[in-house]
C-alpha cells in the first residue's frame, strides 16, 4: 500500500497536466509533462526501493511483533523492495492513458497482461506458493509496462495524442 501511494501520486498528477496539455492541444506540454513526472516517478521508486532495502529491520516489526509472521515477511521481503522499480512505469503510464482519456489501451494491456501474463505464469508456478503469487505479479507489471509503453511510443510517434 504505501509504495503504491508513493508511486501513484505522480500519476495523479500526470493524469490532470496531461489531460491539460491535450486540451491546449500543446505537443511540448505533454512532452514535458511526461518526461518530468517519469523523472519524478522513478525518482520516488528509487528512494521507496533504498528506504525498503536499508529500513527492513526495522519497518517489518511496525507492523507485528509475531515471530512466525516475520519470518514469513522476511522470506518474501525482497519481492517487496523489488516491488517499487518493476511497477513504476505500470503506475505512471496509467496516469498518462488516464489523463488522455485512452482508457481502451489500458484496458486492452490489462486484459493481456492478465489473461496471457498472470494466470498462465500463476498456473505453472503454484507449486512454489506464494513465491509463484509473486513471480506472476511482477510480469503482470512488466507485461502492462510494456503494453502502454508501445502504445505511448506509437502515439507520441504518430502525434496521436493532440
């Protein structure tokens, strides 16, 4: 939850200045406004990422004191330092489509992303638990990544977002 609210911040933000530069029908807008809240957005991710990494002593016991559960936490705790860099662009590119009102690529990358990405990879990896839980959400993220990253290439290319 908070690396999904360090991350999304920027989105929400990405989501107003871009739908503003659109309406101003404003290429270097929007070409500013994408670059800066990237910069920002991996900007945030890399601190979230370091603070996880260098805070995990003691971030984990703010939240129980049970052993068995830290135990648990910590066996799955580099999945959740990782977390911030592989959803990053999932998040910002979300603000972008939003902003553009592009809802049917995000829907379209989400569909792919799950019904070809997650549930296969989920499938063949449940005999390594929650490890294979893990596994398919970072490619889910990647898949929605790289979906809306093709997508915004061919629009920013093509001129298709004024």
């Amino acid at each position: 939850m908070m690396t999904s609210y360090a991350l999304d911040g920027f989105a929400h933000a990405t989501e107003s200045l871009v739908g503003r530069a659109i309406g101003r029908g404003s290429a270097v807008q929007f070409r500013r406004t994408t670059t800066a809240a990237g910069v920002w957005a991996l900007g945030s991710a890399l601190v979230v990422t370091a603070a996880l990494l260098f805070g995990g002593s003691w971030i984990l016991p703010l939240f129980t004191d049970i052993p068995a559960v830290l135990d648990t936490a910590n066996a799955f705790y580099p999945w959740l330092c990782a977390l911030p860099l592989v959803a990053v662009w999932s998040y910002q590119l979300d603000g972008v489509f939003i902003g553009a009102g592009k809802s049917r690529q995000m829907r379209d990358t989400m569909f792919v992303a799950t019904v070809i990405v997650f549930l296969p990879c989920w499938w063949f990896t449940r005999q390594f638990d929650n490890t294979g839980v893990w596994l398919s959400l970072f490619l889910w993220f990647v898949a929605r990544s790289l979906g809306l990253m093709v997508y915004f290439y061919n629009y920013t290319k093509n001129n298709y977002w004024l």
